[in-house]
C-alpha cells in the first residue's frame, strides 16, 4: 500500500468528554441517560435519531469505530471522544474507501501477527479491491449492490479479524486508538473532497 495508505503510530491517550455529551461506554445504550458509545456520540452530535450507525458516518469506518470503542480500556475510550465530532461527517463517497480501509486494518494486524498467511492474503485481496474500484467509473445500481454483499460478507469478517488480532498485542490501545485516527482523517479528506465537488 501507499504510504499515506498505511496508519502512523499512535499517541499517549489523554481527553475529555466535550460539553452535552453522555458519559462513554462500550456496546450500544437504549438511551443518552445510560451513556453512550463512541458512534452513539456521533449520532447526537449529527442530529441524527440516537443510533450506532448514523446516517452521516461511513458504515464501514463506523464498524471499524464501534470495535474500537469496545475493545479499548477506558482512558483510551475518552481520549477518543473528541473523535465523535468528526464522525459525525465522515462518509466519503469513494467506492474503494471501504477495502482500502479494511485492507489497512488488517495491514495494521500483519504486523502484530507477521507470519500469518491469513492476514496477507486478506490483505493482498482488500488491496486489489481498492485499486480496482479507484479505476472504475461511479457506481450504478449493480456497483452498489457489489460493494454491499462484499462489506456484509468478507469484508466485515476481515475487520472483525483483524481488530481481534490486533486487540492481543501488549501496546493494543495505542494501536487501536491510531489506527482509528487514521481512519477518521482518511474519511473527513474524502469526505472534503465529495463536498467541494459539489459547491
């Protein structure tokens, strides 16, 4: 992958719940009064119906936020808070957004686990997804219903993989927590992009 494609390394964690929001915790809530998840933040800070997956939020950095959120101790969940914010607007249009952002995760992964084959070939697979859907023209109908099914299926299962993997290294939350930074930054430039193009 690119080398803007590849995640830095994380900070020390350290942060605050902003003003108005519920205090964190993992897993989703019924209700603000009972705390709130990272994506559950999000939500309320969009406008959105309080929900886990809002509107405004890519459903796959979203995925990538809520495991996150719940594999994470609870200095590193509130340093992450801030996060909510830019959540709230993170949808890039892209199509090769979604592989190249589960291809990373999984990168991210190899290097805890660098002699797994798994991981490689995963993400050896996410890699040329991304580069041929940044190819190809914008999505028709049988484009969106490729990338749903491919997100549903193999997709989510390499995400899921990949933060189990990465959540059994010593330095866990700090990785977690960058990989998660990265990710929001890469959604918002997109996200950036779509919007300018359409002023």
């Amino acid at each position: 992958m690119s080398p803007s494609s590849v995640p830095p390394r994380p900070g020390p964690p350290g942060g605050t719940v902003p003003d108005g929001l519920p205090l964190p915790g993992r897993f989703a809530h019924l209700h603000p009064d009972d705390g709130a998840c990272l994506m559950e933040a999000a939500s309320l800070l969009s406008g959105d119906r309080f929900t886990d997956d809002p509107a405004g939020t890519h459903p796959v950095l979203a995925a990538l936020a809520r495991a996150v959120d719940d594999s994470v101790g609870d200095a590193t969940r509130l340093a992450l808070w801030p996060l909510a914010a830019e959540l709230a607007d993170a949808r890039p249009a892209d199509r090769a957004f979604a592989p190249l952002l589960v291809g990373s995760t999984v990168g991210a992964a190899l290097r805890v686990r660098p002699a797994s084959r798994r991981l490689a070939r995963r993400e050896a697979a996410c890699r040329r997804r991304a580069e041929r859907l940044a190819r190809s023209p914008a999505a028709g109908l049988a484009g969106r219903l490729s990338d749903a099914l491919w997100w549903r299926g193999p997709g989510h299962r390499c995400l899921e993989h990949a933060v189990r993997v990465l959540s059994t290294a010593p330095d866990a939350d700090r990785r977690l927590s960058g990989l998660l930074r990265w990710a929001v930054a890469r959604a918002r430039a997109g996200t950036a992009a779509r919007t300018g193009c359409n002023r």
